[in-house]
C-alpha cells in the first residue's frame, strides 16, 4: 500500500527554527489546518504537542474537536459561527461585523482586521462599533488579528502592511482600555512574515504552517532558510512487464518504448491525490527513475522492478513542474494514505 512517511526529526527541526525565530515555542501556533497541510492532523497534532506547541489553528470545528485535548488554544480559521458553546480553548477567527453577530453570547473568538489584504477582516473604522458590541454582548475576546497579502514578494508590500497593523493594535488597545476590556492576544505573522521578521516578535505568536513542513515560497532574493521537508510519499509495486521496444504504456499511449525498458505499476494515483501527470514532459520520482505515460485514476508507471519507490520526499520540483505551490501538492493527499511518522 501507498503510504506517507512524516520525518519527526525534520519536523522538531523546522519547530525549533521557528520558536527561536519567534521568541519561544509559546509564540509559535501550529497551522494543522486541512489535515495538517496533507501530512495527517491527529499525528502532526501529537508531535507538535510532543515538541511543547501550545497553540494550533485548523480550518474546521471538526478538526478542532479532534485536536482540542492537546492544546491550551485551538483557533478555528474558516468555519462558520456555530450555535452553541465549546470548551475554553476552542476558539473562532470572526470575518467580519455581520458574521459576529451571529455568534452565541460567550463564544470565545479573535477578530480579523482588514490590514490590506481586503479578503476578510473587519474595517478599522469599524473597529469600536465592533469591540462595543462584542463588549456589550459578552463575547469572550481571545485575539485579535491580520493576515499579509505579500509576505513572500520581493517588494514593500509586506512593510506597508505591516505599518497597516501597527496602526491597527495601537487603535485597539486604546479602544479596548476605554471600554474596560481585557488585552487579548495579538498576532499577525504567517510563515514567511515570520521567517522575515527579526528574531523576537513583538505580537504575542505566529501562525506557521508551511515553514512547519520544510517549505517556504519567500523570493530567493530575499534569503533562503535551512528548512527540511517533513514528508515522503512511498507507493508500492502492483506488476512488472517487459514493454518491447515500440510498445506503448498507459492511457492515450504517449509513452513508447525505444527499447526493450522494465516498465511496473504502482499502487498511486491521481484518485489519491498524486497530481495527474500527462505523461508528455520529463517527470521522474526522488531517486530520478522517470514515471512513464500517463497517471491513472489508482496507478502509475515507472522504469525499473523495485518493489517499493519513493514518489517524493521534497514537493518542490513538482510545484514547479506544476506550476503551483507546495502546500497545493501537499493538501491534495487524501486522508486515507497511511501515514507513519519515524
Ligand atoms: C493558512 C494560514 C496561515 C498559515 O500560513 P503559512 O503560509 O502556511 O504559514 C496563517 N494564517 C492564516 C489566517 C491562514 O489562513
């Protein structure tokens, strides 16, 4: 069977990078949303937990629910205002005024403030109407908060943001001291703003996923980070044949021998979450043997007899081959791979 190999090791190391970047592991969270990037919410949950994160983010209640008993916070990123309360330190991130109105009286949440990326967040010249109502409606305020546009762009967009933000806690807390409000956490960084940042942040965390996993999209004219790829992806052999030179494998045929080649199928697919690879380019596994004519839906193709290959254990020349990014690759593995950490 196909199965995903999560290496504990890089994955502390990546932590460690992180938390020093930070100011200490309690200013790390741990994005696990989204089945922990593909590598597997509960296991990536339990050595976050292991390596001493306190604090994670997911998408969804449900993710939320299964992780909870690991963390002191578990902020939920993307769900909708549910109807009844859940323990303390189950949070929700509130998109907007007209979303938190839908929250029941006590629910804890942190706010998103609009600091340039106009995808969610309320507006700053909203910002007392909407603490006076989460006052007045005794919403439990845990955090509040901004995500960047351009944290990754070699140019000064990050800094204009980040000027945006500065503004924005200053008005915070001077509103929240005048309603008589406790100061909540404040956070900003995702991260690439954080691998950007000098060490020491001044908001309470960061939110880091992808760095988490070994991958970082910041321009190279920036820096470069010794980051290291968590996760291997391993199928195994199904058949091997002879294909005689002249013949051709796989869907439509585009791949014909010129040669007598060894030629075996393995257990993977694009049903798994393995990119559909047309077969017409030059595209090889992590040991540089070349998978041969097109991916199917539950196998694919590749020169040579082992019994087991590694498809990958770096996504990053298949997020170029793919013109994408490798948190898409590494989403997309579907939940039902086996995963194993070593
Ligand atoms: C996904 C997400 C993050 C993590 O981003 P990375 O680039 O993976 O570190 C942080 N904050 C928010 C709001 C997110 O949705």
């Amino acid at each position: 069977m196909s199965k995903i190999i999560i290496k504990k090791e890089n994955y502390f190391h990546n932590l460690e990078l992180l938390s020093q970047k930070a100011g200490g592991k309690e200013k790390l969270m741990a994005v696990i949303k989204d089945n922990a990037y593909g590598h597997g919410l509960e296991l990536m949950a339990q050595l976050a937990s292991e390596f001493g994160i306190t604090k994670a983010a997911v998408k969804t209640l449900d993710e939320a629910l299964h992780v909870e008993q690991l963390f002191k916070e578990v902020l939920i990123l993307a769900d909708h205002p549910p109807t009844e309360l859940y323990s303390p330190n189950i949070s929700f991130a509130v998109h907007s005024f007209e979303f938190l109105k839908k929250f029941p009286k006590k629910s804890n949440i942190h706010l998103n403030i609009d600091t340039g990326m106009h995808r969610n967040g309320v507006q700053m010249s909203e910002l007392e109407d909407v603490l006076t109502y989460i006052k007045e409606n005794s919403l439990n305020l845990k955090g509040i908060f901004t995500h960047f546009r351009s944290a990754d762009d070699f140019n000064g967009e990050l800094f204009w943001q980040q000027e945006n933000w500065k503004k924005a806690k200053d008005e915070s807390l001077m509103i929240l001291k005048e309603l008589e409000m406790k100061r909540p956490f404040f956070h900003s960084c995702n991260s690439s703003a954080l691998l950007r940042s000098k060490d020491g942040i001044e908001d309470d965390f960061a939110r880091c996923g992808i760095a988490t996993y070994g991958y970082t999209h910041i321009d190279k004219n920036i820096a470069t980070y010794d980051l290291l790829p968590v996760m291997s992806l391993y199928a195994n052999r199904l058949s091997t044949r002879v294909l005689k030179k002249g013949k051709k494998v796989g869907y439509g045929g585009v791949y014909m021998a010129r040669e007598d080649k060894i030629i075996s199928t393995y257990d993977i697919g694009y049903g798994d979450g393995f990119f559909r690879y047309d077969g017409l380019g030059d595209l090889s596994i992590a040991n540089g043997q070349k998978i041969r004519g097109r991916v199917s839906m539950d196998s694919l193709c590749v020169e040579g007899d082992r019994e087991e290959i590694c498809l990958f254990d770096d996504v990053t020349k298949l997020s170029i081959y793919f013109n994408t990014i490798t948190y898409e690759i590494l989403t997309k593995l579907m939940p039902w791979i086996k995963r194993e950490a070593v």
